[in-house]
C-alpha cells in the first residue's frame, strides 16, 4: 500500500521527467528544423535518456491512482520543473558544447531537487527512492562532464549562418 | 468529456512540427495551451484556434484541434463571427503584437468593447518576426535592432492592457514565455470566464529581440486580488513596467450578443455558407 506522500512523489518525479523528454524532444526537432544537427542529435539523446527514467518512474506508478495535481500546480523551484530545459537559454546556431553544458546544469538541478525531496521528507520510502533518482541524476551528470572534456569549447553562435536574419541594407 | 479528462498535454499537439526558432517564445504559449486544454478536458472537436499572420499565427496548426490560420489582423473578426454563429464553440483568437496591434488594432478595440465571449492571446515580442525584425506598435522607443529604424522608431510604445481597459475589455491578464505553467493556469481561467478575455504574452523573439532573454530577470507576479475598478486599473497599466504578470483586471459584464443564436440556426447558415464556397 502506497502512502499518500509517496504517490506525491511520484505524480512529481513523473512530471519532471515527462517536462524534460517533451522539452528536450521539441528542441532536438527545431534544432534539425534549423539545421544544426550536431546539437539536434545531442538533444534527442537527452530526450532518450529522459524518456528512460520515465519508464522507470512509470513502473513504480503501475496500478497506483496518481493524485490529479494540474500542470500549474506543482510547486517547482523555479517556474518550470528542475530538468526542463529553458527557453531563454537557447538559439539555433549554439554549439554542441553550449547544448551539453546546459544538459548538465538541468540535470544538477535534477539531482538537487531529488535530494531536497528526500531531505524533507519523513517517509522511508520517499526517501529511499528519491535518493535513488538523485543518484541516477547525479550519474548523467558525471558522464555528461566526461563527454564535455571532449568537446572543443566554441563560443556561442559560432555556428556559420547559412540565411542571416538581417534586414536588407 | 470523460474520454477527454484522460488527454495528455500532448495528445493536443497535432502531428505537424513547429518551425519556429529553437527558443521562440511562441513555443511556451503552444504548450501552456495543450496543458490547459488537458486540465480543463477541453473537447478537440469543440475547439477551434483562429490566427491572423506571423510566426505566431501560425500557432493553430501545431494543435489537434480546429483552427482557422486567417489574414494578418482579421483572426479577432473572424473568431468572434464564429463564437456569435456556434456559441456551443469553445474560441481562442491568438496573434502576434503586428497582427494584433498594428493592422488588426482596430479589430482589437472593438472586440475589447463589444465583449463576445472569446479568448484573445496576444504574443508580444515587440517586433515583427515574420518578415525579419522590423519594429511594432509595442518595441521600445529606443529600440535600434532594426536597419529600417536604425536609430530606434522614436515613438512610445502601445500599452496593450491599457488599450484594452480603456475600450472596455472585462478580463485583462499578462503572461511570460519563460512561465509557460503560469500562462496555462491564466489560460484555464480566461476559458473559463463569461465574456473576452485578454491574454498579454510577453514571448520572446530569441532570432530579432536577443536582449528578450533578460525578460526572465525582470517580470514580477502581480501578488494582489485582480483589480476590479476601472480607474484603479488604470492608474496601474499607465503607470507600471508592463512586465506585471498574473490576472491584473476582472470586472465581468454583459457578453454580446445578449441572446447568442441558437446552435442549429447557426449551422443551417454554415451549410448555406459551405455551399457558396462550393461554387
Ligand atoms: C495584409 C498584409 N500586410 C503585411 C503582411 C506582412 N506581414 C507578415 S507577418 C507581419 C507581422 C508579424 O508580426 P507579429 O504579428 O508581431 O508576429 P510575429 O512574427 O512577431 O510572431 C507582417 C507585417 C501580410 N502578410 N499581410
Ligand atoms: S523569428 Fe522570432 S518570433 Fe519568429 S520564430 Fe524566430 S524567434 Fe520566434
Ligand atoms: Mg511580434
């Protein structure tokens, strides 16, 4: 029988993750729309990797009735969930390495998110499972700065434009 | 309604993908709507989304829903003929600041004053991002991004919630791109409220506007009761940043038409109306 408190949790921990892949999804989709495949491709991993964690999350909710909390409802850190990628942060010519340093800073917010929740928390198994996803978070994070010592540091908008978005002289 | 309760956000998406910038702010409004349409159960086959022309106008095509993508100003005549003829409709006119502002800000007015019972998102990114960054009715003064007014257009800006409280609008909200769940939840609510409402998004034009990514720092939540007395109202929208956001303004009235015509007259003028263009 699943506590009330754990069925909170996973309504969130279900969100966030759900957010992350649709987010990472739409930018990996516009980025191929505007041509920079390179940072295309990297999101759709991402989307991937977020869309892995969901199922995970989503086994644990089998035959479970998840509290129905509205979209605007959660109480977030910031305005959007802590995996969600912002909005502001992004344009179509940045560069791969650009792309990967704002996956990891998502996914440290992840992880510090999943480590608060279970820090508040009193419930046995808030607090393991939350730890547990934390650790996941915190494991795409490591790998995710291994890849960038790869990457060659280019500055944003370095990408050639192709159609420049100038008016005529 | 039970079959819809169950919809996800993105069961509302249609199939076609957006090709707006990576970063556009429109994209926010896109998703706040699909939230809102799955928390209230909106009905696809109910709904309908009218446009006018600009990137964002092009919004009614990303939805699972009816749409009608119309001409560059006409998406608020359009919308409200349509609610007046099947007011069974659940209507959302949307459009950019030029759209709405610059050719359509007549229709915008009117449709302010006249109060049929639509919602009206306007997505103001301060420039016209359609046809490459020329300067709108809401860009700065001093704004000097474009070569057509290197110099900025020298004139003050339009002040939408201004505008629509003085020509009579009921319900006057503001929303920002970078909070797509405060937009959803102010969506739901003007959905839900009896007469038009308007629905300022500041959303940002990541490709024209770069310097729109400081908005984040500089919108606030209008913490109070939504304001309800006119002159109030006004004093606030004459006087703030216009980066207020939450519902600023509710004051319902009467809807237009007083009685709305009856469902099957309407769709007696709509087959008549199907047969014309047949022709
Ligand atoms: C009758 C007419 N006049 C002018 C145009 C050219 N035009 C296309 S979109 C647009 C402005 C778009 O700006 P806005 O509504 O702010 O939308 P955004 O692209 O910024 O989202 C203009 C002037 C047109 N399509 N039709
Ligand atoms: S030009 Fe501006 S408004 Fe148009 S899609 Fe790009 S960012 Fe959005
Ligand atoms: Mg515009």
């Amino acid at each position: 029988m699943m506590t009330d408190t754990y069925l909170t949790f996973l309504a969130y921990s279900t969100e966030l993750e759900q957010e992350s892949q649709e987010r990472y999804l739409e930018i990996a989709e516009s980025m191929a729309t505007h041509g920079n495949d390179e940072v295309a491709g990297f999101f759709h991993r991402m989307a991937d990797e977020a869309g892995n964690h969901l199922a995970e999350v989503s086994l644990l909710c089998e035959g479970a009735e998840l509290p129905p909390i509205k979209a605007w409802e959660f109480q977030w850190p910031d305005a959007e969930p802590p995996e969600t990628t912002s909005y502001e942060a992004l344009h179509y010519r940045m560069s791969l390495h650009d792309a990967m340093t704002l996956a990891l800073a998502n996914e440290r917010a992840a992880e510090q998110f999943y480590r608060d929740y279970a820090h508040n928390s009193t419930d046995a198994e808030v607090i393991n499972t939350a730890n547990e996803f934390a650790d996941e978070e915190k494991s795409h994070a490591q790998a995710l700065e291994l890849m960038l010592e790869d990457v060659p540091v280019v500055s944003e908008l370095a990408r050639e434009e192709d159609d420049p978005p100038m008016m005529p002289e | 309604m039970n079959e819809s309760l169950a919809m996800k956000p993105r069961d509302y998406k249609s199939g076609i993908k957006p090709i707006w910038c990576p970063g556009c702010g429109h994209f926010s409004v896109l998703n706040a709507i699909t939230k809102a349409a799955a928390a209230c159960g909106l009905a696809k086959d109910d709904t309908v989304l009218v446009s006018g022309i600009g990137c964002s106008s092009r919004l009614p095509a990303y939805v699972d829903s009816y749409g009608f993508h119309g001409v560059h100003g006409r998406g608020l005549a359009v919308a409200q003929g349509l609610k007046v003829a099947r007011p069974d409709l659940t209507v959302i006119a949307l459009g950019g600041d030029g759209d709405g502002f610059s050719i359509g800000g007549n229709h915008f007015m009117h449709a302010c004053r006249r109060n049929v019972n639509i919602t009206y998102i306007a997505m103001d990114n301060e420039v016209y991002g359609m046809t490459k960054g020329q300067a709108s009715p809401t860009s700065p003064e001093d704004w000097e991004g474009s070569k057509l007014t290197p110099h900025g257009p020298g004139v003050r800006p339009f002040k939408p919630a201004a505008m629509a409280l003085a020509s009579g609008a009921p319900w006057i909200a503001r929303g920002y791109s970078g909070n797509p769940n405060q937009i959803a939840r102010l969506l739901a609510e003007a959905m839900a409220f009896p007469g038009f409402s308007f629905l300022h998004v500041l959303s940002q034009c990541i490709t024209f506007c770069p310097q729109q990514t400081d908005w984040k720092a500089i919108v606030s939540d209008f913490e109070e009761e939504p304001l309800s007395r006119a002159d109030e109202a006004a004093a606030l929208f004459l006087s703030e940043d216009g980066f207020k956001t939450g519902l600023l303004y509710r004051e319902p009235r009467a809807i237009w038409p007083p009685e709305a015509a009856p469902a099957e007259d309407a769709k007696l003028v709509l087959r008549d109306l199907a047969s014309v263009f047949q022709r």
